[in-house]
C-alpha cells in the first residue's frame, strides 16, 4: 500500500492543480485605455481566460480588476500579450492607509484622486516616506490634535 500511495501522489496532476487554483484572486491592474477600443481588447484578453468570474474596468482611472480563481502573473502576462500594452499591478492605495501620503516617495501626481503610490511594497521609497523623530517633533509641536500646540499664526 505504501508504494502505490506514493505513485499517486507523483501521477496526481489533477490534485496539485487543484490546490493552486482553489484561491479566490482579486488582480488589480494598471493599463492606459484611452476609447472603447482599448477597453473591449482588455476585456477580451482577460474574459477568455478559465477561472476568471468578473472583470470591472474603469477607464477614467486606467484600472481593471479582476476576480476569479487565477494566477495573478499569468492573468499579467495574458492582458500585455494580448493587448500590446505596459501592464503593471495596481500600485496605488487609498491615502489614509499611507503614514505620509504627502512625502516625496509616496505622493504621485498621475495616481487617482484619494490615492498614492503604496511605499509599503517599495523599500527604498518607503525610506523616503517616513519622517524623521525631528519631523515628527515639529509637525506634532503645530498640530491642531496637539493640546499644548504652538497657535502662531
């Protein structure tokens, strides 16, 4: 019994696929679209693909989600193949997420409104990012939360 156990496992393709493909994937993905053109192509290459349950595209912002049971870098790969496009992951999130939305590593002026670049991903833009204890010191001596704030103004 051991030994057929263990030639199973080896000749299980189906079992190994399976487990990858099991996982619920949200992909988020920056594309330039700028008509209807674009749009339909984008949908087409990504629609086509199995496992895929739900494509959303929003034009204005450059974004297309996409939800289903599917590799992430494949998903990628297809939408560039396909459509002849730079792709790349989404790299923005929501502002209040950030520390410092507004410092030199993490505010992009293309991101979309209430966005800016993710620098918990970037190290090297993350460094950028952060303040210093000093910065800090002195934005929280003017600040209004601060009870004992400085009120020169």
């Amino acid at each position: 019994m051991g030994a057929l156990d263990h030639l199973s496992e080896i000749f299980a393709f189906s079992h190994r696929r399976s487990k990858k493909l099991n996982t619920l994937e949200t992909v988020e993905m920056k594309i330039k679209m700028d008509c209807e053109g674009c749009e339909k192509k984008v949908e087409k290459a990504v629609s086509g693909m199995e496992g895929v349950t739900q494509v959303e595209i929003d034009r204005k912002h450059h974004k297309v989600t996409v939800t289903g049971y599917v590799d992430p870098k494949k998903v990628l790969r297809r939408v560039q193949h396909k459509t002849g496009k730079k792709v790349e992951f989404w790299p923005y999130v929501p502002y209040d997420v950030v520390a410092h939305p507004y410092a030199a590593g993490s505010y992009d002026k293309r991101a979309p409104p209430g966005y800016v670049k993710n620098t918990m991903e970037n190290p090297e833009a993350s460094k950028l990012a952060r303040a210093s204890t000093m910065e800090e010191k002195y934005s929280n001596t003017f600040s209004d939360e601060n009870p004992n704030a400085c009120s020169v103004m």
